[in-house]
C-alpha cells in the first residue's frame, strides 16, 4: 500500500523540492498554506499517513495548523514533521506541545527527510496498534483486564492448576449510581480504579489469581478457594479501605462466590452464578458476601418462568379472583370483602406471595393490577345487573403500579366504563408504598380521593415510619396486619398488645375505622374488641374463596 503524505509549503521552490524528494516512495499531495492543508486532511483524513508543514506561511501559519490539528481528535493521530528555517527552541518547544512529532531543517536532506518521514509513519501504525491491543486486553478506566481477557487467562489458570480448588469472586457496590451521582463521574471513576487497584493487592498477595473489571461498577477475581472466615475477614478489609477513602459516604461492597467445582464450566457462566450470589446482599450491613447455591439458580428460573408465562396464563384467564370477606366485630357481620388473586395453572394454583414479587420487579403487576380491577369492576356490575345489593370490595394496588403517573384517572375510568358507585370499589395501598415514592404517591392519592374512592392504608405498621405516613397523607381507613404482632403466649404479647391497643386508640382520634387482618383466633377477636378495633379479616372469620362461594355467602344464595 502507497502511502500519502501531505506537503503543506508556501514556497514554490521548497515545495516541489519536497515533492521531488518523497514522490519515489509516497502518493503526495501539496497545500500553500494551514488552511488548504487543513480543508486537504478533513477530506482525506483515513488516507493521509504523515504531514509536513512549514512555519510561516500566509492566511494560516504552521503553529495555527498545528493547534487545530492537535485539537481535533480525528486528525492528531497524523503525524506531523515541521521544517523550520534555522534551529530556534523556542519555535521547536512550541510545535512539540502542539503535537509536533519531528523536524526537518532547511536546507533539505533528501535522505534525512525519506528516514524521519518513514519513521513517524511507522511510529503511528505502531502506536495505534499497540493501543488497540491494549484496549483488546485492558480496560481504559482501571487499566486492569477486560472480561474477554479474564475469561481467557482463568481458564488458562484452571487448566495449569489442576490440583488447586478455585472460586471466582464477584463484587459489586451497592447502589454505585448514587454515590455518582453524590459526587460527581470524575469521582465515581477515581472509585473505580480506587477498587481495580484494591482487587490487584488481593491478587498479589496468592500464589496465582486473575481479576477484571466486567462493567459499571462489577469486578471479578479468580483465585484459591477460601473458606467463609477468610472471605468474612476480605469483606472487613474492604469496607475498613473504603472508610478510608471516603469518609463523608458508606461505601458497601457487595460480593458473590462460587465455588469452582467443575472446572470445564465456562467462565461466563461462573461469573453468572457468582453474580446471581452477590444479589442477595442487597445492600445488607451484615452479610455483604453470599456463597452460591443451587437454589439461588432455581428460584431464578423459577421467577424467569413465571414472567414468562404471565402473559399467556392472562390471555387464557388463569388469574381468578378470590375473596376474602370482612367482618363487623361487635355485629359479626359481613361487611365487605377484599380481592385477592390466585394463579390457576393447569397444573395447580400458585400464591400471589410467589409471583406479585416476581411482577414487581419486572413491571409485569402494573398489567395485573389493572386487570384484576377490570375484572373486580365486571364482577361488581354482574351482581348489581342480577339486582343484589353488593358489599363493597376492596382491591389491591402495587407500589408499582403508583409509579403510572396516570394511575388515578385509570380506575376512575375503569369505574365509569362499568358505570360503578365508587363506595362500591374501594383501594388498598401498602404503607410501604409511600416510603418508596412519597411525592408520586401522595399526589396519586390526592386524587383518587377527590374523585371520591375510599383509601385503605394497607399492612400499617408493617413500615418503620407509619405514624409520619398518617401525618403526611389522608386516608380512610387503616388494616393492622396481625402477623406483625408477636404470638399470643410469647413473652412480647403484652407489648404488642399495648401498641395495637394504642394505635386504634390513635386512629380513633382521627376518626379512622380500622381493620385488624391475619385474625386466626378467638382470642384475638376479644383483645381487639376489648380496645375497640371495628372489623376483623382472617382465617377465623373465613378464607379467602371463589366468587360463586362469596356469591352464596353474600346473597345468601
Ligand atoms: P395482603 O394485601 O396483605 O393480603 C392479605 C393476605 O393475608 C392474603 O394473602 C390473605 O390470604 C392472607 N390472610 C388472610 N387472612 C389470614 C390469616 O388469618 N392468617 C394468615 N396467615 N394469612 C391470612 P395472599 O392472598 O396470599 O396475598 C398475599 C399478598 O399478595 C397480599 O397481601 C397482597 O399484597 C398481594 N396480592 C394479592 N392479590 C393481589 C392483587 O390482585 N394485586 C396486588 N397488587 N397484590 C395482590
Ligand atoms: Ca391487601
Ligand atoms: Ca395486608
């Protein structure tokens, strides 16, 4: 291949001087000044290997040349040799910080010319190879290995150690987008290579051992296995090194371990599974490392499959409602009744505690949510149309499903479409909820109130701040969930007591009804009698059950 060089020389006798001496071995092409060589490179810029340029030169000059050339990316990795006049250092020093690579003197020496002029050629193929090697091994930021070369350097490592036990270490920091956003990107990468280079004095100190930056804020470390101690004592190290280096943040590193037992597996798919470990921590102070195990895989794919089969499972209606009546405490009456939803498969029914987490986090409730309280408000339309006198019931709304910032208007909708009384559809929300998000919330919540819906404050005093929840937002009526109480006989009875009796208490002065649910036992029914809670919700009461079985109980059909 014929390389091009770029002549740029306002002297006529000089350039052609210069041509004369490279056109034996170059394509060479000629610019009377900074500017034309400037337009000349923009055009051809993948074709030009080498620039020489004079100094002085008219309407741009060789130091204007260089300045633009050296701030444009896409043209300074062109090498340019400058030809001055007589030796002045000053010039020279000035050229070399505007990325001048060599010099020519005048008068020219033809062979003087051919040598530099071939060097910085070779100089910055060489140099733009040897960075795209790097950039094939290592990563830019840290400078440690990228996975690629991971991968390939541990299963070398595996393969010539066959008498060592391996495990490969996945780490992580928790919540690493916050503490960018804390400090700035230009600290977020210092903390990254703050962690390549704590990886590196891990490594150094084994026998043998390999490490990467895999993405984001995600490293691995393959090394001998260690047993829980060792790894304990690695974790305090990190989280004492992190204090450390920031003072003014907790930094908590996460970390996954799988043991390598099988050393064919690929190296992708340990890393998985190390990953999939170090998702447990989840932030957690006290265990921050977790050891893969099997089940960890299994609800994975157990999840993974759930999601999956939800949209076909809610064409083919396997989503049922059940209903779990609520009753008048004192009256013992039936008073209502909540919408709860059972997975019916073809081969069994899967509780809503397997797969609302799963649709939770995937998004998946926010089309469940909707459909149940679609399917509720058919439900309630086909007993007023068979002329009954419904309860009212209450459906459920994911925190999730609060994030729609069109979540008010969608069940107002859904109620008008039905042509429902709103007392008739009422909507439980988590206290948890409101933890989460509380301005989308409270705004959500205004709203559904002044259309007129009754708000139930679903799980309260499940959260660790209910009392400053009721303080912030209004709502209509408060389910105190027995199973946050400690059991009847245990040494905490009486506090729970006096806490449950102190909260309706609480909620009377703010003339808030409540509804005790998880109630499972007589004795329970005479304690919240006794402090003055109105309705009870429990399998002491009645189960949740199928709509033709509500039907009966309700119109005593
Ligand atoms: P939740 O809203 O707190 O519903 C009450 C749960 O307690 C129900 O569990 C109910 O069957 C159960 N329960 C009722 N009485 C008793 C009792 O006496 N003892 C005990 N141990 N448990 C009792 P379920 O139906 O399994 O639902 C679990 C959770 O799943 C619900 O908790 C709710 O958060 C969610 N969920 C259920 N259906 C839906 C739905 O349609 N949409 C949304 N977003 N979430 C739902
Ligand atoms: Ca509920
Ligand atoms: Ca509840």
């Amino acid at each position: 291949m014929e390389n091009t060089v770029l002549v740029v020389e306002d002297n006529e006798i000089n350039r052609e001087l210069l041509v004369a001496i490279l056109e034996d071995t170059y394509h060479v092409l000629e610019a009377d000044n900074g500017k034309k060589a400037l337009e000349i490179l923009r055009k051809l810029k993948n074709e030009v290997s080498a620039v020489i340029t004079d100094l002085v030169m008219p309407e741009m000059d060789g130091y204007q040349f260089l300045e633009e050339y050296s701030s444009s990316p896409e043209l300074s990795t062109i090498p340019v040799i400058v030809s001055t006049s007589q030796s002045d250092s000053e010039s020279e020093v000035k050229c070399l910080e505007y990325g001048a690579w060599d010099f020519i003197k005048k008068p020219y020496n033809a062979q003087i010319i051919r040598f530099r002029v071939k060097n910085v050629i070779e100089r910055s193929e060489l140099y733009a190879l040897r960075k795209l090697r790097y950039q094939e091994q290592f990563d830019e930021l840290t400078g440690i290995y990228i996975k690629n070369m991971f991968i390939q350097q541990t299963k070398k490592m595996l393969m010539e150690n066959p008498d060592t036990d391996f495990m490969l270490l996945h780490f992580d920091i928790y919540q690493f987008q916050i503490y960018n956003s804390v400090f700035g990107m230009r600290e977020g990468d210092n903390l990254l290579r703050h962690i390549a280079d704590m990886l590196k004095r891990l490594a150094k100190k084994e026998k043998c051992a390999t490490y990467c930056h895999i993405e984001a804020d995600a490293y691995c470390v393959c090394m001998p296995a260690a047993g829980q101690e060792i790894l304990q004592k690695m974790m305090d190290d990190f989280q004492k090194d992190f204090r450390i280096y920031q003072r003014d943040y907790d930094i908590r590193g996460n970390m996954g371990v799988f043991y390598i037992e099988d050393k064919t597996v690929t190296i992708d798919s340990m890393i998985d599974h190390a990953k999939l470990a170090s998702k447990e921590c989840k932030g957690n102070y006290i265990q921050n490392y977790y050891i893969y195990t099997k089940e960890m895989a299994e609800s994975l794919q157990e999840a993974q499959s759930l999601a999956n089969d939800m949209e076909r499972a809610m064409k083919e209606e396997q989503f049922v409602l059940y209903l779990q009546p609520k009753y008048g405490l004192t009256s013992s009456e039936l008073e209502g009744a909540e919408i709860l939803t059972r997975w019916q498969t073809p081969d069994g029914m899967i509780s809503p505690g397997k797969f609302i987490p799963v649709f939770e986090k995937n998004g998946q409730i926010m089309k469940l949510d909707y459909y149940i309280w679609e399917q509720s408000c058919k439900l309630i339309r086909s007993w007023l149309d068979r002329g009954f006198e419904p309860y009212p019931v209450s459906v459920n709304i994911s925190r999730v499903s609060m994030y729609n910032p069109r979540v008010a208007e969608e069940i107002y909708e859904l109620t008008q479409k039905y042509d429902i009384p709103l007392k008739l559809f009422q909507l439980e929300l988590t206290e948890s909820a409101y933890t989460d998000n509380p301005g989308a919330i409270k705004k959500a919540m205004q709203r559904l109130r002044e259309y007129g819906f009754t708000i139930l404050m679903d799980d309260f005093g499940s959260g660790y701040s209910s009392l400053n929840v009721l303080k912030d937002i209004t709502v209509d009526v408060l389910k105190l969930d027995m199973k946050f109480m400690a059991s009847s006989g245990s040494e905490n009875q009486k506090r729970s007591e006096s806490i449950v009796a102190n909260v309706v208490h609480l909620a009377k002065d703010l003339h808030l009804p409540v509804i005790a649910e998880g109630v499972e036992e007589i004795e329970q029914v005479k304690f919240l009698n006794s402090v003055g809670c109105e309705y009870g919700q429990g399998y002491y009461f009645a189960k949740p059950m199928p709509v033709a079985e509500y039907e009966k109980l309700a119109f005593n059909l």
